[in-house]
C-alpha cells in the first residue's frame, strides 16, 4: 500500500487542486518535524497548513485554540470531509470529555481540539504524556517522508485508514491557532497561552506549528519569546486582502449612508456592521430591522444566550446582518462575509484590518466600508485623553489612531496604506479601493486652513466645528451674537466656502494634529504648534476634495448599472438566477438536516463553480474545487439532481 502525498490528501480529502502560497512548504516542513511559525491573513488558509500534516504523520494534531464557540463547527466540518475530529472545551459535560478522551487514548482521532485551559491542565498533560510515551519507539518516530494514515482505497472511493498496531498513537503535532493570544497588547490576550512553553518543555520531538493573521512585528516578535519558538521556521504571506474593496465615506447621515450602501450592493448578504458603544449596536439594529434588514445586535453586555443564538443564526443562516461592537468576531471563520461596514472609527490600523478582515474570507469580491467624520475624530481623542490609562499608553494610543486618521484621509491607493503600514511594500493601483477606482482631488487650502484657524483663536480656542463654520461664513446665529462673534474681524469672511466645505477643512484639520480637540471644553478645537508655521505663512496646507454627496449618488448608480452587466463580478446575474437559488436552496436544505452551517456542506465559490460548470456526472463533479471524496460520495447526487431539472 502506498502512502498518500501531501497533494493527494489536498485533493482526495479537502477536494482542492492546488496548494496556495507557502502551504506546501509549510505542510512539508511540518510533516518532516519542523516547529513554524506561520503569518498568513484571514482567509489565506492556515487551517490547512497543520490539517493536512495532522493527517501525514504518525499520531493526532492536537489544536490549541482560544475559540470555543467554533470548535464545534470546526469540528463538524472535518467530520463531514471524513476527518476524525473532536473537541474538548468546558462547553461539554464531563461525560461527553470522558468519551473524547477514550478516543485519544484507543489512537482513534485525527485532529483534537482543545482550549488553552483544558489543555494546561496537569491531569490531561499527564494523559497526552503517557498516550505519546507509549509510542517512542524509533518505527513510530515522525517520518519525513510522509508515512501516512490515509490513503485512497483501490476501488478509489472511500479512504481507508491504514491498520497500524494501537492505531493512531502519538501525538502528531500541535497546532497553536490564533498565537496572536500570547501578546498583552492586542484586545485577545489568553494569560493561559503564555503557559504553552510547557508543550515545547514535555514534548520536545513534537513538532510546533503556531499561526495568526496578526501581522506587526512586535507581536511577531512576542509569539517567538513568549512560545519559544526561536528555532521555528517562519512563514511570512503577503497581508494583502487583494479581495477586498477598501472605502472610507465621509460622513453626512451616516445611517441613510449604511442603508444606500447596502441596498444597492448587498441587498442578500451576510455582513457585519461595527458600532462603538452597545447602545449604538442596539439602535443600530433595530433601525436595520425595521428597514426590512435580518438585522441582530451582538455585544458583550447582552446575555450569553443572546449572544451565542444571534452568533449561530449569523453563521447557520444566510444573509444576517451582525450589529455588533468588537466583541464580535474574533475566529468568526464564516467564509462568505460579503462586507465590514464601520459607522464608528475603529481604535488602530490594527483593528481596522483585523476587523475588516472578517470580509470575504473565500476570497470572492467583499466590501470593506467605512463612514467617518470630524465628531468621531473628536470624541475617539477625547475618550483616549479622559481614559484612565497611563500616560505612556495614551501617547502609543494617540499613535495608533493618528495613524488611522491619516489611512482614512489619505488620497492614495488604500491597500498600499493598509500595507505599508504592516511594514509590506505594495505597488499602489489596486483598482479595488475608493481612492483607485475614483481618485480623490486635492487642493491649496494654505488661505482656508489660516482663515480656519485664526477663526479658532479669535474666538478663544472653545467652540467646536459648526459654530466656527457659522461665523467664517458670516451667519449671525443666536449663539454667534450671544458671544458677539459678528464683531469679530473672522465674521464672514469665509462665504466662498459652504458649511459642508468648512466643516470637511476643519475635519483634515484635527485629523493632522494642526488643530485638537480640547478634552475639558466639549468637543471645542484649539490649536496645536503645528498650526504656528501655517497661520505665519511658513507652511502650505494641501487637502482633499470630498466628493459631493449628490454627486457620488448620481455616479455610484451608474457604476452599479455598469457592474451588474459585467461578468467579471461572480455574483453578478447569479443572484437571481433560479438555478442559484435552487442549489443554494438545496444547501440550505442540507444544512438543516444536518444541523451545520450551509458552507459547511459546500462554499459559495464551490457552489458558484456548480453553478458555472453545470457538471452532469459523478466525475465532472469530482473536478470541482471544494467537492473531496466524502462530499462526493455524500452530497454529488443531491446536487447533480437539482441540475438535472433545470437541463432543457
Ligand atoms: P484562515 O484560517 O487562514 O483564515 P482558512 O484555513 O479558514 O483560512 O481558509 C480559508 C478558505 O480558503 C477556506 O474556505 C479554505 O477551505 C480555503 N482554502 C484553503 N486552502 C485552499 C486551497 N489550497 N485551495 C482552495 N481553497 C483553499
Ligand atoms: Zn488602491
């Protein structure tokens, strides 16, 4: 009996034809019993990179990961591409633990997941200890070539698992998914992953494969120290989401702006909406719902019940849309996210595309957008000036949002920004973000920036954005007159520039620190030294020109007529086609009876290709990417049938 390759499990199990990017030398180091350290974006495809060596080598892939509320997904999933996998987390009572845990010990798994806390605990460590002990002898030693468990029967159907003495003892490899864990700097900080040195100290010949699609160097540098990883092999992916369409909106009415912006490019999908504060995901959600949206709130002030409910209906369903704050999504592996939409800034870059990254994760076109104006600006600075960090903890937060700020002021290409800022050179030109696909015009606004600023100083460095707008253009409002503003030298003598004009200046203003918002006085500006050399001459301010509300709807109109017509889009014309709907309703289908998410059973660009391919047998299905052995031998027929009724 021959052993299978790498290739062959990739194709005969997972139902894929090639490997992407560094999986295959990830998978080959891996298998010959090298620790990696493995920095791939969400949706790059980690899972793979210790899946397929779990499988390869001698014993079980034990996967460590701080996601409990997936594991149960994760876990069906492999089931049902005829995978043996379990889990062990505290969601389990503890007879169910004792039955997985049998398992282990009669070599009867493939994959195990566990939690971080489950796995440290000294009883289970003494149980994996004894389980692995008992298979040191040199035959069952990791073997580079790739002796493996699986291999495709004769008759080319079912796998077969090869009969190996004690089964399949030992322990494979261990997987530490989401490593990013490990740093206390990131909003996922697991303390017990510090305590997963104990894996490297007790299992020394067991190889370590630890991924995350965090990308900075920093936490690169922590997972290393804090895991031990300094000997691993590291695998560094390009971060760039060339999937995804970057957008940064500014903001006039931004709830009519979300609800334009689904409407006319999202009308059926499944999407996330971020929101900074509860009430805001509340108000959020309940607006959506009434609009007609299948809109659900997530926070973590809700009930656990709520929450895991709205998470499931979310995954289970289709087309939900998730209102939530950031508590939201970490680990969310749902592959067709169709968009990320911010109504509040996000805290970093960081976050920006870690959030924005839940997007399109089956690499299909997503949407990342992002609605933003001079109030968000002002109260993100004044909710890290009135927090109750340290001061060295401010400045690095002041850092990270001016970094953020100019990302969303920015009038180049949007993936270079998000790139460049992970330290990754990128060409520009994406032709998928706002600023490629309309680029933003720029003016000389040295005359309007000084007129702007000493408005702000003449009127004692108090008021906010609308009253300094009211007296440059010289409109005597109550409140104007109330603090004799319309005596002063700066009244009127900006009418060449409406409110909206003024109050997008004052904007780019406060984003580039030449102006700041004062902490004390509610949201009033004053200035910085940065606005010195502008006010005396010494410095030209140059500033984009926002698009015009009207104007953009006019033209985001013409572009959707111009899309649907274009093939290129692979939604385009699918959406309502009847063929579509009837394979997407026989997923559904499936999916219910058998209590798993739709994509479990097939992936929408599986389901796409069905749809493109038209496969009329067993075989032409078997060519399909996403279609492995067991989802043919389970799911071709149901499919092949609904096609069959729609052959005229
Ligand atoms: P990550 O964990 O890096 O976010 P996943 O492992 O969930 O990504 O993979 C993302 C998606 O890409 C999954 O749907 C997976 O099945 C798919 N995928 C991974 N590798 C391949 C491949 N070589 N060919 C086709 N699809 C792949
Ligand atoms: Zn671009």
């Amino acid at each position: 009996m021959t052993s299978p390759s790498a290739r062959q499990i990739l194709h005969d199990v997972f139902g894929y034809a090639a490997f992407r990017g560094e999986q295959q030398a990830i998978v080959e180091h891996v298998v010959a019993g090298g620790d990696a350290l493995v920095l791939m974006p969400t949706g790059g495809g980690k899972s793979l990179c210790y899946q397929i060596p779990a499988l390869l080598r001698p014993g079980v892939g034990i996967v460590v990961s701080p996601l409990i509320a997936l594991m149960q997904d994760q876990v069906e999933a492999l089931l049902l591409l005829g995978i043996k996998a379990a889990f062990l987390n505290s969601s389990i009572t503890s007879e169910a633990a004792r039955v997985v845990q049998n398992r282990l010990l009669r070599g009867e798994l493939d994959l195990l997941y566990v939690a971080p806390e489950r796995l440290l605990m000294p009883s289970f460590l003494a149980l994996l200890e004894q389980m692995h002990g008992n298979t040191l002898s040199p035959s069952l030693n990791p073997s580079p070539d790739g002796r493996g468990k699986l291999c495709p029967s004769p008759s080319g159907g079912e796998l077969a698992r090869v009969q190996r003495e004690g089964g399949n003892l030992g322990i494979a490899l261990f997987a530490i998914d989401e490593a990013h864990c490990v740093s206390q700097w990131g909003h996922d900080f697991r303390p017990e992953y510090r305590a997963l040195t104990v894996l490297h100290e007790r299992f020394p010949n067991v190889p370590r494969i630890a991924l995350t699609a965090t990308a900075d160097t920093p936490t690169r540098g922590e997972i290393v120290e804090r895991l031990a990883l300094e000997q691993a092999r590291q695998f560094v992916s390009s971060f760039d989401r060339v999937n995804i369409r970057y957008r940064v909106t500014q903001k006039n009415n931004a709830r009519q702006q979300l609800q334009s912006f689904l409407d006319s490019e999202h009308a059926n999908d499944a999407g996330i909406v971020y929101c900074l504060s509860r009430k805001k995901v509340e108000e959020t959600a309940a607006w959506l719902k009434d609009k007609g949206w299948d809109a659900l709130p997530y926070h973590a002030g809700l009930d656990a019940s709520t929450r895991s409910k709205n998470q499931s209906r979310f995954l289970r369903e289709e087309g939900v849309v998730m209102v939530a704050t950031v508590a939201f999504g970490m680990g969310i592996d749902k592959p067709n996210v169709r968009f990320v939409a911010h109504l509040d800034l996000p805290k970093s870059m960081e976050g920006y595309y870690q959030e924005t990254g839940r997007a399109g994760r089956d690499g299909l076109p997503a949407n990342a957008w992002l609605a933003y104006g001079l109030g968000d600006v002002v109260s993100m600075r004044q909710m890290i000036d009135n927090g109750e960090a340290p001061e060295e903890r401010k400045r690095l937060e002041r850092q990270k949002l001016d970094a953020l700020l100019g990302y969303c002021e920015s009038t180049t290409c949007r993936h270079q920004t998000v790139l460049r800022y992970f330290g990754e050179e990128h060409p520009g030109n994406c032709g998928a973000c706002d600023n490629c696909l309309e680029p933003v015009d720029t003016w000389d606004a040295t005359q309007a920036a000084q007129m702007a600023l000493s408005c702000v100083y003449r009127t004692g460095q108090r008021f906010g954005a609308g009253h300094l707008s009211d007296v440059l253009i010289g409109k005597a409002t109550e409140r104007v007159e109330k603090f004799n503003h319309h005596t002063l030298s700066t009244f009127g003598i900006g009418k060449e520039l409406n409110t909206t004009q003024w109050s997008s200046v004052y904007r780019q203003l406060v984003a580039s620190g030449i102006l700041e918002a004062d902490s004390e006085a509610y949201g009033g500006l004053k200035l910085s030294a940065a606005a010195r050399p502008i006010l005396r001459g010494e410095q030209s301010v140059w500033l984009r020109r926002d698009a015009d509300p009207a104007i953009h709807k006019a033209k985001r109109k013409a572009e959707r007529t111009e899309r649907t017509a274009k093939a290129r889009e692979p939604f385009a014309g699918a959406n309502d086609d009847p063929l579509w709907l009837a394979l997407k309703a026989k997923r559904l289908a499936l999916a219910r009876e058998q209590g798993v998410p739709p994509y479990v059973i097939f992936h929408d660009s599986t389901l796409l290709e069905i749809l493109n391919q038209r496969p009329a047998t067993l075989d032409q299905m078997a060519q399909v990417s996403g279609v492995g052995q067991a989802k043919l031998a389970r799911y071709a027929d149901e499919f092949l049938n609904v096609l069959q009724e729609f052959v005229t």
